[in-house]
C-alpha cells in the first residue's frame, strides 16, 4: 500500500514542479519585462555616463582596482578609458536593442557583461539597485542562451490579429519564475537585517532616514520628519510590507494587492530618498507577477496614451458663399 502511495505522491511532484516551471504561456508579460529591462539599463547607463571617468576611469576615484578571483569583468584584463567608454557604448546600444525586441540574443550578453565589467571595476559606489540590476541582466543573459530568438524577440505590443486584436505567441515560464523567486527571497533577507537593528525594533528607522538631507530627493511634510507617532506608523508599515508581500504574493486573490503594495513602499522611498535605482530594479521582479492579460493591457493602455493627438483640430475649411 506505501509503495503504490509514494509513487502516486512522486509522480504528482513531478508534474507540478514540470507544471510550475516550464508550462508555456503567452509572452506578453515576457517581452513587456525586456523592455522595461531594456529602459532601466539605459537609464542606468545614462545616468552614469557624467561620472564614469571619475568612477571607473584609470585617474578616477580608484585607478587600481583590487579584483578577486572570482571577478570576471573585461577590464581587469584589458583596462584605459578606451575599453571604459567602448564598454559604455555598447551597454547604451544593447540597451536599445532590447527595448525594441531586436538582436535580443547578442544584446542581452553584451549589456549584461557590461554592467558586470563597470560594476565590478569599483564595487564600492553599488547600492542594492545597482546589484540586483546586475542580478536581473544576468538571468536574462542566461535566458537568452537558450531560448529561440523568435521568443526573445517577441513585440512588446504584440502581432496584429486578423481581427484586430494583438496576439502573443507562447514563451518558457522558468526565466520569470525565477525573477519571481528572487524577489521573494529578497524580503525575508531584508527583514532579516532590518530586525538585527535597534531603531527598526524601536520604530525610529523611518525618522532617521528621512532626516538624511543628503539623500533627499523630493521633499515631505515635515510632519513625517519630526512626528514619533508618524515615525513609528512609517517604519511598522513597512516592515509589514515586506513581512507579508512574498506571502501574498502567490495567492491569486491577494497577487494584485501585493504588487501594489510593494510598489507603493518603494517608490515612496524613492520619492523621498536618492536611493539609486532600487525602485527601478525591484519594479522589474513585480513585472514578472503580472498575468499575460494584466501585462497586455498595460502595454494596451501605454500604447493609446502614448499615441499622438493634436492638440487643437483644424478646422475645417468654410466656402465663401459667391455674393
């Protein structure tokens, strides 16, 4: 009776862990998470392109990087201000390349080798944003190893249907599964930390960074500077947040609250604080929450915004009336 159960129990296993990973669905939420990708890497290379002598150039804050063996950026072997900017150069075009869906393949390992070479060459400048883009670029270079380039490519607005509709043709699961899992991780090792220190435990942590005018970014009521009880409101909020979001996460009927809820925790902190491209990044891991229907309508919604419409009508022309 055992043996028959357990083979039973190892059989259902294996179709949900097959089930989980790799059953196919439309790539919709797929090409809508390169794109956004894409636009998040630009942003970060453009971001840094004023500054990246002064960081990573060979008379710049560290002119002699130490690199671990582990490291495997290009310039620990072939460094100047030439291979800097070539490295530049092509990070901004790969960048571009994923926006539009095209050379995905090439251009996912050359801005993901990128980011990986500059980062590297002075770590000491990195945030979490700055890493986890790294990680995301990654995942998504390893992806585009072994993915057909008709899926990488996919339109982000989709094919045109013979009804007029947009259609999506199906694509692997197990890239954004494991952007899901990676986000999910995320919290609970955040957490984790934040509750080792007195002012979270205490609820002051959210006075103090507000109060770092250095990082300010936007201002805020100054109520929320100064108000202990506002102080303490802030900081238990957002360790609930994030205490709860990886649960709520994977329930279907709690998904979208959790997507909104994290969304609105860290870019409140970005609105407040300059905490780099953190918000950026950690937008990218709830993309790949959303169903391809949400994603569809996203991309729906941001095409018809985006499309152009004068802003005053011509009139149209009077005919005189002959006299």
């Amino acid at each position: 009776m055992i043996g028959p159960r357990l083979r039973a129990l190892g059989g259902g296993v294996r179709a949900g862990w097959s089930r989980f990973w790799f059953t196919p669905t439309p790539g919709a939420t797929l090409a809508l998470w390169r794109c956004a990708a894409g636009w998040t890497a630009l942003a970060w290379f453009l971001a840094l392109g004023l500054d990246l002598v002064t960081f990573f150039g060979e008379s710049g804050l560290r002119p002699d990087p130490y690199y671990g063996d582990h490291r495997i950026g290009v310039l620990q072997w072939v460094g100047g201000d030439r291979m800097l900017w070539g490295l530049y150069v092509s990070g901004v075009l790969s960048s571009g390349a994923l926006i539009v869906g095209r050379w995905v393949r090439p251009a996912a390992l050359v801005v993901a080798y990128a980011v990986v070479s500059i980062q590297l060459d002075n770590s000491s400048i990195l945030n979490a944003g700055d890493i986890l883009l790294r990680i995301w670029l990654v995942y998504f270079a390893l992806f585009a190893l072994v993915t057909p380039s008709r899926i990488l490519g996919i339109r982000v607005f989709g094919a045109p249907a013979s009804d007029g509709s947009r259609s999506y043709p199906s694509a692997p699961t197990w890239f954004l599964r494991l952007v899901q899992i990676q986000l999910t991780i995320i919290y609970p090792a955040g957490l984790f930390h934040k509750l080792d220190g007195s002012t979270w435990r205490h609820g002051t942590a959210a006075l103090y960074a507000l109060g770092l005018e250095d990082f300010e970014r936007f201002p805020v009521p100054e109520f929320l500077r100064t108000s202990l009880i506002a102080g303490w409101v802030l900081t238990y909020l957002t360790l609930a947040i994030e205490c709860t979001v990886p649960f709520l996460l994977w329930n279907r009927r709690t998904r979208r609250f959790a997507i909104c809820a994290g969304l609105a925790l860290h870019l409140g902190f970005d609105y407040a604080l300059r905490v780099g491209f953190f918000a950026w990044a950690m937008t990218l891991g709830y993309v790949a929450f959303l169903t391809p229907t949400e994603s569809a309508t996203i991309v729906r919604w941001v095409r018809s915004s985006a499309t152009w419409r004068p802003l005053v009508r011509r009139r149209r022309p009077v005919l005189e009336e002959s006299l």
